[in-house]
C-alpha cells in the first residue's frame, strides 16, 4: 500500500512511508500521482516531482492531477488535456472536462457533451 500526505503547514509529503521535505514555496498543491503533483507557484499551475523540481512548469491557470500519464489543464477559461511530457493530447478546447479514467474523459464541446 502506498500511502500520501501533504501537510500544507509544514509542506512535508511521505511516501512508502518515507519522509521527504519540500520547500515551503507554492501556494497550492496536491497528491503524488503518476509520481507528480499539482502546484500552484505564483498563481500559475505545473507540476513537479518527488524532489520538488518542476517537471512541467507553471504554466497553467489550473491543473489537476495525472491520471494514467494524462491530466487535465485550464488555459484561458477551456480545457485541454496534456500528457507527462507537457504534451497536448487535447488542445484546450472544451468548456467542461473532466479528469481520465480508465482510458475515457468526458467533457463538454460548443457542439455537445462527449467521451475523448
């Protein structure tokens, strides 16, 4: 079992129960997945890993995490869906999305809902 915790205090985050420290610096940030995590630095979203060096940097008005190597990002009031390496799997065209699981997102078009 893997666990996590970020303690938005302290800014410390265990992992397999090992305890690694991250310097206080981002405003937001969320769980390990995928081996990265969601944060907000400057009021901009990216993600970084494990040692607290950005993976993707913050670029992004909001970011959620990494679900089978895909997340989801907000640029502009649309969504878009990036892989690992900051590459668009979907440009940011919806105006509703919703994260990836097994393999489907659902999100919503000008022209109607559907799954991608």
């Amino acid at each position: 079992m893997v666990y996590y915790k970020f303690c938005t205090i302290r800014h410390f985050i265990i992992y397999n129960l090992v305890l690694f420290y991250i310097k206080p610096i981002f405003q937001q940030a969320s769980e390990f997945s995928d081996s990265l995590a969601a944060v907000c630095f400057e009021g901009r979203f990216g993600y970084i890993n494990k040692k607290g060096q950005f993976s993707i940097l913050p670029i992004y008005d909001n970011a959620w995490s990494f679900k089978n190597g895909r997340a989801r990002v907000l640029v502009k009031d649309t969504y878009g869906y990036i892989d690992k390496n900051n590459v668009y799997i979907a440009q940011p065209m919806f105006e509703f999305a919703l994260d990836f699981n097994e393999n489907l997102a659902c999100a919503k078009h000008e022209n109607g809902i559907g799954i991608y």
